[in-house]
C-alpha cells in the first residue's frame, strides 16, 4: 500500500487551505501537484489536500491578486502551471498566519491542560 | 468581490483543464516511480483526484453569479412559454399595459403638480406672505404691509412684489401692436427668484421708485419672438401704451413664473404711501437658517407694529401675518383632487391585477402535470414559484413599457380636454416631462402589479399533489377546489372595487349635471366678452376712460346685429373685485365697517346686455357721471345680507371707509336692487355685490383700476358673436385710438372654463369607472366560462340523471350571481366610507346619494348576468354522451 497515511488523516479545516497554500510557495514558485504534496510531507502526512478544493483554491487565491502564474516546465519535464506568491499574497500570509496563531492560543487556553 | 473572477471564463477553464492533466500527469509519475505498473498508475492517480468535471464546475460556478444565470435561463423559458400562448399573452400584457398607462398619466401630473419643486434655485426657501383672519389666510398685499415686511431684514433676504395677474400691456409702434403680459414687479424681484440676466440687467432700487424713469426689463421669448433676438436690444427703447421704455435687460430662458410674463416693469411705489388697497402679492426668501416658524415669529410682532403705524382699523382684532411655503401656496388646492385620482386609477390597476391573476390561474390549472413533472424531476417548491412570478414578471414589465407610452401619450390627450387651470403644468402642460420619477413610478408599479397578480397563481400552483396530477390522463378533470376558490375571491374583488369607482363617477356626473342647471342669473347666449387693457397715462383719470367707453359703445352698437353692449372691470364667474362699506347713519356695533361686498364698476348699460333683471329701482343711466350725484346699485342677496328688514333704496353708502386715498369719496344712493348672479361659479351661493357707474369712479380709483384690471366689454348681438369679431375689434380700436383687444370669448366659453374642473374629474373618473366595469365583466365571464368547462363532467352526469335545461342554467346563474352580489356588497361598504373623499367635490348631491348608490349595483349587477348569460346558456347545451366518454 502506498497511501501510508494514518486512518486518521484529517480533513484541513475549512478556510486553512489558502494559507497553507501561501505558506508553501514562500519556499518558491509550485504547480499544483507539488503544493499538494508539500502540504501532505510536511504535515507528516497528518493532513489530507482534497484535490477537488485544491484547484479552485489556487484560482480565487489568484483572482485576488495574492498570487501569480505562469506556465512553465517541471523537474519530470512536463508541462506544469507554476504558481507565485505576490507580495500582497506575503501580507496575506503574515495577516492569517498571526489571526491563526491567536486563534490556536485561546483555543488553546480554554482546552486547558487536558491539551497539554 | 473581485470582478477579475466573472472575465474570460471560457479560457480559464481551458486552462484549468490542462492543469488537471498535468496535476494527474506528475500524480501518474509519482506512482510509477514508486514501482505501480503504468494501467495501475493511471487509475490510482484518477481515483485520488476525484471527479476533475466536478472540479471545473466548482470553479465555473465560483466564476459566475449564479442568480444571473438562473434568471436568464428562467426568462428564455418564460418567453417560450409565453410565445405558446400568444393570445394569453396579449391580453394579459394589454389589460397591464392600460392600467399601468393611465396610472403613469394620473402621476405624471401629480409628479409635475405636487413633487417637482419649485425650478427656482434653493426653493425651500422662498415663502409666500400672507394675511391672517379668523376666516383662514390669503395672499395679497398693500404698500404699507409690504413696507414693513421690507424692512423685516433679520428674517428675510429678499422681500418682493409681483402683480397677481397683471392688466396686460400693449406695445405700440411697429406695423401691429400687441398686447402682452407686462408684470409689475419690486426691484428686488430677480434677485429673490434667481432669475438669470442673459443681457443687460435687472431694475436698480432708484429705478424702482416713484419718477424711476419707463424702464423694462424683457423674457426670453419676448426678446426672441418680436425683437428676433436682436443682441443690441438693451439700451434700445421700446413703445409700450405710446410711451418709450428703455430696455435694461433681457432675462434668459429658464426662468418660468407661474403666471408667465413677456416682460416686466417697475412698481414704484411711494413707500410712504397709506393706501390700504391690496392689489399685488409678496413673496420672500428667508435668511439661511430661518425656519418658516421662526418668521412667523417675527411676523407676530410686526403685526402689532403694523397697527401702532397705521392705526387699529388698518388691521382687525385677530388679524395678522405669516409665511406660507411658495410652492405649497402654487399647489393650492390641487392637493385633494389628484390623490383622489390617484386613488382611483390604483383601482383601475387592482381591477387588472385582478382579471390578470384570473387569467394566470386558469393557465396554471391547464399546466398542473408541467409543474408536476418538473417537481418530480426534482424541482424544489421555490424554483417554481421563481419561474412562475418570472413569467408574471416579463408580462408585467412588457405591459409597463407599452403603459409608460400610453400613459405619455394619454397625458397629452387628457390637458387637451381642458382641465381647467392646474397649476404648475406650464403652458400645455409642457412642464410635465419624462422623468426618473416618472420611470421609477412605472417601474416600481410594474414590478408591484407583476408580484400581485403573479403571487397568488405561482403559490397555489406550486401546491401539487404528484401522483394525482401526473396520473390523470387529461386537464379536464377540475381545477382544484382552492384555486377555483381563488379565483371567486378575486372576482369578488373586482366587483368590489368596480362598484366604488362607479358610484363615484356617478356623483361626479350627477354633480356636472347639477352645475349645468344651474341658472347663473344672466344671459350666456351669443353674449362675447372682449378685454381691452387701458393702461398707460392716457387712462389715470375718469374722463378719458368714460369718454372711450361711451365711443366704444356707440361704434359697436352701430355694427349691425348688436343689440346691446355693456362695460365692466369684472369679468362674471372669473373673479372680481370686493371692498368695505358703511351704510350711513347706521350704528356699526364692533366692527369698524358695516360690511363687505363684490364691487362692479360698470357702464349705465351692462344689466341690459347680461340681461341681468332689474327688480326694484332703477337702473343707472348714461347721465350718472362725474357731474351727477353718486348712485349705486345692489344685488338681492346684499340687500338680504344687509337690509334684512328695512329698504336699501332710502339708504346712503359710503365705499370703501378708511381704505385709502384712492377710495375717498362721498356717499352714494341706493338706486336699484338687481337679480343675483353666481359670479364664484355656480357651485357657490351668490355673494352680495354693489355695482357703481365706472364714469362715476374717483380718479385715483380709475388710476388704480387701470394698473390692476382691463376693461371687459360685453358684446349681445342677434347673431353669433364671434361673426362679429372684425368689425368689433375695428370698433374699439377705433374709439380707444388703437388699443388692442384681447381675450375675446363668448360668456358660454367663459361659463366652460368655470365648471372645466368638474367636468375634467367627471370625464376621467367616468373613463376609469368604465375601464373596471369592463374588465369586471371580462372576469366574471372568464370565471364562469371557465367552471363550466371544467364540470362537462359533472354537467353530463347531471343530464343524464335527469337534469332539465333550465335547472343546469339557474344553477349557473345562481352561482355567478353570488360572486356578483358578495362583491357588490363589499363595493357598496368601501364606497360608503370612500365617497366622502369627494365630498369637497360635489355639488348638489351627498356624498351617499341613494341614486349612485342604488343605481349602481343594478348596473353592475345587470351587466354581470349579461356576462354569466352565455357561459349558463352553454351549460344547458352539454351533451350527457360526450361529457362522459371525454374520461
């Protein structure tokens, strides 16, 4: 089996995806297939980037003006749309990542020790 | 929301879709590597990415506005509908496109009438000053109250005077004179209004005291129409009554007065002047940040000055001043009968909506198994409803476009029939023009009427029961107990509101016909009223204006087929004049005065011409001039009002007591008392007049009446007057050397105008209530038609079971004529409570007049069995045969 992913693989909540997806192109330019498996590597596997969100995630995130795109060809030589970070898309990132980080603390806070 | 996701849809989906591929591509890559055979990879790599169209879709749909789209998919589909039905459609989109047409007519003069505002700049803030009594306020006002309000500098910006109508004034000089509307004016007049000066300028405070100097100041359409726009008019002089009048400027073409001018001179008045006369009107803009109240305030205590100045008479106890808004004040009392019309074109509209709605539910019984099916396709109960009122809707909207045109077009043709001095329409009602009120008016009607008549239909039809509509075989079997239902309760509505709008056109006829009875006490028939202004020097004293009236009438006299001619400063049933009077050696009591009357100045022989009868006395005579002692002649209701017991003709009268140096003058005789005259319109009783000889006038008087008022000659011959008009209009230019003659009418046109308001609401309500009883009989016959297709079936097992004929056709009958009486029965309730918004309107006949209200529902009710008679007839000749084998 391949798909070596726990049972528990989680649905990435809703509204998380489009800065997992900043955060991931700050590393540089991705197409689609590699975001997706940036996000799965570097979660260890713990979350799961439905493909079918994927997609019309990158087009919003683009018709916002947070990224850029261009064609271009990948390490398999294929052809593949390269996606970009815009440095809007950097002050979105910086934005949702601080919201996000308030926001696991008080969650946080209120679980109490039980999280620990 | 970023409008860059609605562009270029189609490429980006293109792209999307070799993203997927290559997504998929590098997914296929990944497998294989790890060792998956290749068939292996490609189905792994499929089934993690899911459905790549669903994908798209999402993205297609996240790029769209969803709503749009289902609306433009919902109207292709409602047209297509429609377009089956042609016949439905037209009808449908004709009966809205009627009511909406006259509802758009009726707003469009109430929009012009009512809400436009004044087009004067920042017209809140110009007020109309007037006078207040116990009995009410009104406008006018004389020189010392215009004075003092002058002077009121910490309320008012610009206080100024303005002629009510003006005499008119005659330019001389070139090949034809003409007379024109010249308007006396203070100097701070355009200043006040916001008048713009396209040449010259307007008059200087110096100009516009006494000894100014002749100066005038043009209209646009005077400069363009007789000067031909001439650029080096100001400085020029022009001849106005044989004087020369220098041009100071020209005002520009937006500046529209309600009572239109051709140009307009300075009143100079002596503001030490007493004369307590009221013969203009003031108006005045306040100080930003006055508030009407505040100068009412104000106003309070200049009264009191009012009367430390001028004496206590000069005001009556209880008497004082305010402002009133000028546009309230244009309005008038327009106010009333508009809403009233108003009210009674919505009628004409629920009515519509009504038969509409009818129309719609018989449609959507026809197309239960439609609905049906598309609910089973898994339509939900919404996106029905939506298609529905989507298609109400289009049919409203086509109707309101058709009705916005109908409803200009009809505007035109209702001032045509001469409604009768509406205010602020403009000449021919030019000032009502297209626009944003009037579009969102009809839009808004439109959009309301398509959601009423819509509603309902759209509700009852998306009520389906599946397995039953899709399981019958046919569409014959019924409508449904609750739309039929429906439809009854609509019918009823119509009925109901048909039986309001009839009752009240038939007071309204009722009224006409009454004021058309009315004997307005002197003779209309082939009697031309003519006015002649006399202004100018020539005419400040009694002499000369005497001298043109006894030459006048010679020469007129002298055309064959006259038989009588007669002068006076008051033109019968359009107004005139009123003024104080003692009776001597009289106690007054309270009052400073004995009493008020009409007051006529006339010629010796203006009773015989009118024909007016002469009951006690006699009459005056060609010898009663300035030489002669005064006389004065009364009507029979002053002699009532005033002589209840004792006789007026042993009685002297003084005119005009205390009322300023131009009324000075001795006591006058009673001489005569003559027949009443419905001089306010024959909707009014007669008020009490006194009539003196006008070659007995003071001179400062006749000085006074020349400024205010033309003369009006009253011409009775054995023909048509109007055959007349040459050689008439030679005659007095002849005598009077070479004034102009105006206004020529016949004293039956004079007598039209007067009623023209009655008869305006009497013609539209009766159009109006005609439009509903029509469409009633339309929805009652729709209705009945209707039901008896649906129970064929029923009407057959009848027969077959041994119904008579004529037992089927009562039935019928009975059923219709229960809908009819419900309906009328809730008509006559809503009129009861209704009509006495026409009360103001009538004359002669109570708001719940029984003829009107017994009358009617015979009407109604008659033309509703007319409507019931063919579909019962029908009823009768169902055959039991085939009734039963259609199942």
């Amino acid at each position: 089996m391949v798909m070596n992913r726990p049972p528990d693989a989680g649905e990435i909540l809703q509204g998380t995806l489009d800065m997992l997806i900043l955060r991931t192109l700050v590393l540089g330019p991705a197409h689609g297939h590699t975001i997706a498996e940036a996000i799965e590597r570097t979660s260890e596997n713990a979350l799961e980037v439905e493909q079918g969100s994927l997609y019309p995630a990158l087009h919003r995130l683009e018709d916002r003006g947070w990224l850029s795109s261009e064609w271009g060809v990948s390490e398999n030589n294929r052809k593949a749309k390269y996606y970009q970070l815009t440095s809007k898309g950097r002050k979105e990132l910086a934005a949702a990542a601080g919201r996000w980080r308030r926001m696991t603390h008080a969650i946080g806070l209120i679980l109490g020790e039980s999280f620990e | 929301m970023n409008a860059r996701r609605f562009v270029d849809r189609s490429r980006k989906d293109q792209e999307l879709a070799e993203e997927i591929e290559s997504h998929l591509a590098h997914e296929r890559d990944a497998n294989m590597a790890r060792g998956l055979a290749a068939d292996e990879s490609r189905r792994r790599a499929n089934v993690r990415f899911g459905n790549a169209r669903t994908t798209r879709e999402r993205v297609w749909r996240y790029r769209s506005l969803p709503w749009i789209e289902d609306l433009w998919r919902d109207l292709r589909f409602a047209l297509r509908a429609l377009a089956k039905t042609p016949g439905f459609a037209t009808v449908a989109v004709l009966l809205i496109a009627v009511a909406i047409g006259v509802n758009t007519s009726v707003f469009s003069v109430t929009d012009a009438v009512l809400l436009k505002p004044l087009t004067y700049p920042d017209p809140q803030a110009l007020v109309e000053l007037r006078n207040l009594s116990p009995q009410g306020s009104f406008p006018g006002a004389n020189i010392p109250k215009f004075n003092l309000w002058h002077q009121q500098t910490s309320i008012f910006q610009q206080v100024a005077a303005y002629d009510f109508g003006g005499s008119g004034l005659n330019i001389t000089g070139g090949d034809h004179p003409q007379q024109v509307q010249g308007i006396h004016v203070s100097a701070d007049y355009f200043a006040m209004f916001g008048a713009p000066v396209i040449a010259g300028r307007t008059f200087t405070a110096a100009e516009d005291s006494p000894h100014g100097g002749n100066v005038t100041v043009l209209s646009y359409g005077l400069w363009k129409n007789r000067y031909g726009a001439n650029p080096h008019i100001v400085g020029s002089t022009i001849q106005l009554d044989g004087q020369a009048y220098l041009v100071v400027g020209v005002i520009g073409r937006g500046f529209v007065t309600d009572t239109p001018a051709d140009l307009w001179v300075p009143f100079q008045f002596d503001l030490n002047s007493k004369d307590m006369a009221h013969y203009f009107t003031v108006a005045a803009r306040l100080k930003p940040g006055i508030t009407a109240p505040q100068a009412n305030a104000q106003l309070r205590l200049s009264a009191d000055q009012f009367r430390r100045l001028y004496g206590a008479d000069s005001l009556p106890p209880g008497a004082g001043f305010s402002v009133v808004s000028l546009q309230e004040s244009s309005i008038g009392d327009m106010r009333t009968p508009l809403f009233v019309l108003l009210g009674a074109v919505g009628f004409v509209l629920l009515i519509a909506c009504a038969n509409v709605a009818n129309l719609l539910l018989a449609r959507a019984a026809a197309r239960k198994r439609e609905f049906a099916t598309r609910a089973a396709l898994g339509a939900g109960r919404g996106q029905i409803i939506r298609q529905l009122l989507i298609e109400s809707l289009t049919l409203s909207l086509s109707g309101g476009a058709i009705g916005l045109i109908l409803g200009f077009a009809g505007v035109r043709l209702l001032l045509r029939i001469n409604p009768g001095n509406i205010p602020r329409i403009g000449e021919d009602g030019s000032a009502i023009t297209l626009d944003p009120n009037i579009l969102l008016f009809t839009l808004g009607i439109s959009v309301l009427t398509g959601l009423i008549f819509g509603l309902i239909p759209a509700i009852s039809a998306s009520r389906p029961n599946l397995a039953a509509a899709l399981n019958e075989n046919g569409s014959r079997s019924g409508m449904g107990v609750r739309s039929g239902k429906l439809r009854s309760v609509l019918v009823m509505g119509e009925m109901a509101l048909t039986v309001v709008l009839v009752i009240g056109a038939g007071l309204l006829i009722r009224t006409f016909l009454n004021l058309q009875s009315v004997d307005p006490g002197f003779a209309m028939h082939n009697v031309m009223s003519m006015a002649m202004s006399v202004s100018g020097d020539r005419f400040q004293k009694t002499g000369p204006v005497a001298q043109v009236i006894r030459d006048g009438s010679d020469r007129l006299l002298a055309i064959p087929g006259v038989l009588d001619v007669g002068v006076s400063n008051c033109l019968p049933m359009a107004g005139g004049f009123g003024m104080i009077f003692d009776v001597v050696g009289r106690p007054k009591g309270n009052s400073p005065f004995t009493g008020g009357a009409g007051f006529y100045s006339t010629s010796w022989s203006y009773f015989s011409t009118l024909k007016i009868p002469l009951l006690r006395g006699r009459s005056f005579a060609k010898q009663d001039d300035s030489t002669a002692p005064g006389v004065v002649i009364i009507n029979e209701a002053m002699a009532r009002r005033y002589w209840p017991k004792g006789d007026p003709l042993k009685d002297k009268i003084v005119i005009g007591p205390g009322a300023g140096p131009a009324f000075a003058e001795g006591p006058r005789q009673v001489i005569g008392i003559v027949g009443d005259t419905h001089d306010g319109g024959p909707n009014r009783e007669p008020f009490p007049i006194m009539f003196i000889p006008l070659a007995q006038m003071p001179d400062l008087e006749t000085a006074l009446n020349s400024r205010v008022a033309p003369l009006y000659w009253f011409v009775r011959s054995q023909v048509d007057p109007r055959t007349l008009v040459t050689p008439m209009s030679a005659a007095l230019r002849d005598a009077s050397g070479g004034l102009p003659i105006a206004h020529m009418r016949t004293m039956e046109e004079v007598e039209a105008r007067n009623v023209a308001r009655q008869r305006f609401n009497m013609l539209l309500l009766s159009v109006f209530g005609s439009a509903g009883l029509l469409m009633a009989a339309i929805g009652i016959y729709g209705v009945m038609s209707y039901s008896i297709e649906q129970r064929t079936q029923e009407l057959g097992v009848r027969m077959a079971l041994g119904a008579q004929a004529s037992n089927l056709r009562n039935m019928v009958i009975r059923q219709g004529m229960i809908l009819t009486l419900i309906g009328v029965a809730i008509g006559i309730g809503g009129a009861f409570w209704l009509t006495h918004f026409l009360a103001s309107f009538l004359f002669g006949v109570k708001p719940l007049d029984p003829v009107a209200f017994i009358a009617t529902p015979i009407l109604l009710s008659a033309i509703a069995l007319a409507s019931i008679w063919s579909p019962a007839l029908r009823a009768t000749r169902v055959d039991p045969m085939t009734a039963l084998r259609i199942e």
